[in-house]
C-alpha cells in the first residue's frame, strides 16, 4: 500500500541497539511513503521502541506511548522493542494503543498498518522465545553525528538478574561480508565513527562460524571510515587479541566499555557472570600496559539481591582499586521471571539508591582525573551534530567530552585541539 503523504514519527528508549533499530524501522517507513516527523509533532502514526532493562524502563515506556495518544489521538500507536515481547498484554492495557509487536515483527511494520485506522482493541503480535531466530541487520542514521552499528543480537548467558535473553532470543549475528557492507552504507552516508552495538557483541560469530577479532580487522579495512569505537563487551571475551589490535590500529578508538556489576566474586556468583574479579582486574592491566591513554568505562549494579553491606564494601574498594575512567551505576531492578528473584537477601531500595550515589560520586572522582591526565595535551575530536545553546560538543579518540564555541563549519569534522582546562560543567575546553 502507498502512503505517501502521511507522516510517520519514532522514539527510541534504551540502549545503543535500539537506536540502530529504530533507524531500519523508519527507513520501511520511508519506503512505502511516509514523511519522518519529529516525535512532537503531530502524526499519522507513532513507533515507540522500548525498553525493559529495569522498571524504570517499563515506567518510561509507559510514558512515552500515553504521551502519543495524547498527541493526536486519531494516530495508530505501535509499540515494539523489549517491553513489547516481554510484557505485551501489560502495554495492551495502555488506552490508545493499536498494535504491539514483538522481537521479529517490528522490522515489518508497514505489512500490518492497513488503512491507518484506529483498532477497537489492541492487536498482539509476538513470537514465542523459542522461534526467535531470524537476524535483521541495522544502523542508526539522520539523528547522530556517530552512527551504531548493530553487529549481533540475542544472549546466550542468562544472568540472573536480566531479562533481555527472555527478549531478544539466543546470540545470533550476520556474517562478516554482510556487516562490512553495512558499515560502508554508513560511511557512504556520511559518517566517519560507527559504534559497534548489540547485545554481547564479543559472541559475535556464533552463529556464523567467525569470530569478533576477524570482524575487527575487516572493519578496519571499510574504505572512507576514520573512526570504529566498540560498544559494551563482556569481560571474558575481551581476549589480549583484541586489547592488542586496537593498541596498533589508527581506526579503532582506544575507548573500552566492560560489564563488571560487581567486584565481588560472591556477587558476581550469583548473578552467574562468566568472569572473576580476578580475570577483570588482568583486562584492566593489559589495557593500561599497551593502551595507556585509553578510556575505560565500567557498568556496575548496585543493591542486587545478596548483596550485604560487606560485599558492597568489598567491591567499592576493588572498584576504587581499579584505573579505569568512569562508571555507569545502576540501581537493581527486580524482574519478574529473573533466577536473582529466588536470592534470599534483599535490599532495601532506599539502601539500593545510596549505594548507587557512591558508585555515581567514585566515577565523578575517577573521570576527572582520567581528564586531568590528559590535559595539556593533543587530540583529534570528532564534533557533534547537536548544539546546547552556542555550545557545541565533541568527543576525542579517548572519549574524551570536550565544548567550544558553536559553528557550523565543524559538525561532523575531525580537527586537532588542545586540551585545556575542566569547566564546571565536566567538559573540557580547547582552543585549536
């Protein structure tokens, strides 16, 4: 069906994945007609990709789909990502929804949008976890400067404390001729960083008979692309290989972002993490050795069920033991259907919080020094499409967050600076 003139528009909540996602969504849109809107504005129909990492995450969903239907009420309101697969008959309660769909639908939506007419009741369209095995390619385009390149999807580890295996199905990823190609399309777009995403992208190769490192070394090779940065990658798959490639590659970033949720190994136990305090603490040091300049960012849980005040105290201070340059905290969210649930020793939430605060304030202490080491020195920063009043932003190879002046002249440029000085705000001045 052709519908061309209407108007189609997206939001995307969560992580990196999602993004790439929401990008090949829209652009099925674009394919059959659709003019792309700002979610603000008034629509013919409104896409919410969501997520369901925490409760926070349902709650934000939740939100977003009530404030389409405000919007336009006459809209079809679609809702796909995470929640949708997880809890759909949740979301079929939300007033004002017409359609939910679940891991594998959502890449065709224009095959269910009919004449655009409101539904009487919503319609549901999911696929069991078990039949989930079909792999969709994607990149984020039209709204970043950088773009995410989705190179796998699914999860084969089954922590106790998550939710996504449940969502997205077991690891699976194209082969290596097909995502390379994917990432020229990016390039030819424009772009001169891609971030690699998807969901444990250090399995990547699994269901092709390929590994992570020889999809590495081919990126390296896309004609046009002067920036690769890695997305999150799991500890025990982050092999001296790949520390090593990236210390002599000039296209891959040295910029390094490792799941930890714990420095205590009895925690890490019960979250069934495949990895020790041990193994972490030698990737650090293998990083520091050969990419001495690098970032290295961390995600932590804080307040998981079994986590005491001991074993809090234990990993803050393997925490604050490490040279890393930031911290992502979390506060712990319970998940229906997650093993964590059956863990005997809860938390209180209020404690959750205040243990997070700590995680939050150790990572402020951590990233000004990792600024500070660098300061009086030169970078190459690559400069942000999107403006914050008369300031614009830019991050260097090492993810260094600088600010200087708005100008047109540099969105999407890679120019030498000098770092200068931490403004209060945390970002870095420079002059050129």
């Amino acid at each position: 069906m052709d519908y061309k003139g209407k108007k189609a528009a997206f939001y995307t909540l969560g992580c990196k994945l999602n993004f790439s996602e929401t990008s090949t969504i829209a652009g099925s849109f674009k394919e059959v007609g659709f003019d792309r809107v700002e979610f603000d504005e008034k629509a013919d129909v409104y896409v919410i990709n969501t997520c369901s990492v925490t409760n926070q995450g349902d709650k934000a969903s939740r939100n977003i789909i009530r404030k389409a239907t405000r919007q336009n009420p006459n809209a079809m309101v679609i809702v796909v990502g995470c929640y949708s697969q997880l809890k759909p008959d949740e979301i079929s309660h939300i007033e004002g929804v017409d359609m939910v769909l679940g891991t594998q639908e959502k890449f065709h939506i224009p095959a269910y949008l009919g004449d655009l007419k409101k539904n009487k009741t919503t319609e549901i369209k999911t696929t069991r976890l078990a039949d989930i095995k079909s792999y969709h390619k994607a990149f984020s385009w039209g709204d970043r400067t950088r773009s995410f390149l989705k190179i796998q999807d699914g999860c084969d580890y089954y922590c106790s404390f998550c939710t996504i295996p449940f969502a997205r199905g077991k690891s699976r990823n194209d082969n290596i001729s097909n995502t390379t190609a994917e990432a020229k399309k990016a390039v030819d777009k424009g772009f001169k960083e891609i971030i690699l995403t998807g969901v444990n992208i250090g399995d990547f190769g699994k269901s092709t008979g390929e590994n992570f490192l020889d999809l590495l070394k081919a990126l390296e090779k896309v004609e046009g692309l002067k920036r690769l940065r890695l997305g999150s990658i799991e500890p025990n798959l982050l092999k001296d290989e790949i520390i090593e490639l990236v210390a002599n590659s000039k296209i891959i970033m040295p910029h390094f972002h490792l799941p930890l949720q714990s420095g205590s190994d009895e925690v890490l136990s019960l979250m069934k993490r495949k990895y020790s305090t041990g193994l972490f603490a030698k990737r650090i040091k293998r990083i520091r050795e050969i990419v001495p300049h690098a970032s290295i960012g961390v995600d932590i849980i804080a307040g998981t069920n079994g986590e005491t005040k001991e074993l809090f105290q234990e990993s803050y201070d393997f925490i604050n033991s490490l040279e890393i340059s930031q911290l992502h905290a979390f506060t712990y969210s319970e998940r229906s259907g997650t093993q964590a649930l059956k863990i005997p020793w809860k938390v209180e939430i209020e404690v959750r919080k205040r243990r997070t605060q700590m995680y939050i304030n150790l990572s402020e202490k951590k990233l000004r020094a990792f600024y500070e080491k660098h300061l009086s020195t030169s970078k190459t920063v690559l400069f942000e499409a999107q403006k914050n009043k008369d300031k614009m932003l830019g991050f260097t190879e090492n993810y260094i967050r600088v600010e200087t002046q708005h100008n047109d002249i540099l969105v999407n440029q890679l120019k030498k600076v000098n770092l200068k000085s931490i403004l209060p705000n945390g970002n870095v001045a420079i002059d050129f």
